[in-house]
C-alpha cells in the first residue's frame, strides 16, 4: 500500500512538473498526452458549463421581458413614457431658447488711472 501511494505521488509531481529530471523522452511525452487530455476534458466541461449558462440566462432575459411587456400594458405605461418624453422635449427646447446669457468681455491690459 505504501509503495502504491509513493507511485502515485511522484506520478501526480511529474503531472505537476516537479521532478521532471528523472524522465526519460518517453515518460515526458506520455505526461504530455496525459497533460492534453486533461486539458481536453477541462475545456469541454467549461464549454458545456458556459452554454449550460447562457442558455439559462437567456430564459431568464425572455422571462423578464414578458414580465415587462405584461406590466407596461398592466399601468399603460406605454402612453405614459409617450406622453412624458414629448413634454421633455418641449421642456429642452424652452430651456435652450431661453438660457442665453450676456456678459461683458474684456480682452487686453487693464488700464490705470493716473491721477
């Protein structure tokens, strides 16, 4: 049991690589197969997640979207925003037409009164 163990130990520092001296050319491309395996696996299972997720979050996106469309029809909020955005615009425009401000501009030295 011991021997087992002290096996896998030095199998799992090579795949770490640790002690890699040891290795002959052909246990180095046997842990690199082992290494892209690994690797294969690892990125396929994060892909699967990632689809996993997006797909969830796109039923949520659609469920959250009709909930919307259902309220605005629930409180007419529709006409509503209309109604608001046209008196903002009404509003801007006053604003600007009316915000024009005169000031006195002075370019060049002071002059001095001497007396």
């Amino acid at each position: 049991m011991a021997k087992k163990i002290e096996l896998l130990e030095n199998a799992s520092r090579k795949l770490l690589g640790h002690n890699l001296d040891t290795c002959s050319m052909e246990e180095l491309h046997e842990i690199d197969n082992q290494l892209e395996k690994s690797l294969k696996n690892i990125r396929s299972r994060k892909a699967q997640l990632f689809k996993d997720e997006l797909e969830k979050l796109q039923a949520k996106e659609k469920l959250l979207l009709e909930e919307n469309e259902r309220l605005c029809q629930k409180i007419g909020l529709k006409r509503i925003l209309e109604v608001e955005k046209q008196r903002e615009i009404g509003s801007c425009n006053q604003s600007t037409q009316s915000s024009e401000v005169v000031t006195e501009l002075f370019i060049g030295l002071p002059t001095r009164h001497c007396s």
